[in-house]
C-alpha cells in the first residue's frame, strides 16, 4: 500500500495533468521560469507609473461629506463661479459651489427654483425678473 504522500503526490500530478490538457502548457509551467532581469526592469517601471497615476487620481476623488452630500475634492476645489446668474448673488458656502457648478444657480436658488422641477431647468426654464 502507497503511503499518503505519494498517494497526494500522484493526485496532484493528476490534476496539473488535466489542467495541461485543458488549457494548455503555459497553465502549469512556473511563472518564473520565462523570467529574466530585463522584463524585471520593465515590469518595476510599468509598477510606478501605475500607482503614480493611481495616486493622482485617487487624490481627486477623494470624497467630502457636505451638508450631507458626498463630492469629490476635485469639485470643491476649482475656482468658484463669481455670481449666482438668477439672482446675482456671491456664494458663500460650498453647497453653493456644488449647486453652481451643476444648475448654474445658489443653493437658495436651488431649494426655491430648481428642487423638484431638475427636468423642466435642465430644458432652460428661469425664473422671470420680476419674482
């Protein structure tokens, strides 16, 4: 009677076996052994410029919780738009930036004109000057 390890040693050369049929050579060769110091230097270098652009981008993409919304720094950093353009006032909070740069109006604006009625202001509709 065979021992267990040749028992295990029989069933795992078995299965790379059927794995060698089924795939192919390449799925059960050491990956190692194709590997030599130039595709090292080359893989080193595909490493950085992956994780240096990872890097950038999860620095824009890092998420603020603002009055309960979620945006991304990116965001809230650009430069603010100047004036509200319905009813000509400076923004003075970054729910107001956010607002700005998505309806092109104030969070008061906002609340008063745009909160449930987002399809009729994305079609063009404003508030006419006479309030």
């Amino acid at each position: 009677m065979k021992d267990k390890n040749t028992q295990e040693l029989d069933r795992l050369a078995a299965v790379e076996k059927a794995i060698s049929q089924k795939y192919g050579k390449e799925a059960i060769q050491n990956p190692r052994s194709e590997w030599n110091e130039e595709k090292e230097k080359e893989y080193i270098e595909q490493m950085k410029n992956f994780y240096k652009a990872k890097s950038l981008k999860e620095k824009w993409e890092d998420k603020i919780d603002v009055n309960g919304v979620k945006a991304t720094k990116k965001l809230l950093n650009r430069e603010s738009l100047r004036t509200c353009l319905v009813c000509g006032n400076f923004p003075k909070k970054t729910m107001d930036d956010v607002c700005l740069l998505k309806f092109d109006c104030c969070n008061r604006c906002y609340i008063q004109y745009v909160e449930g009625r987002e399809d009729r202001w994305k079609e063009g509709w404003r508030p006419s000057e006479n309030k």
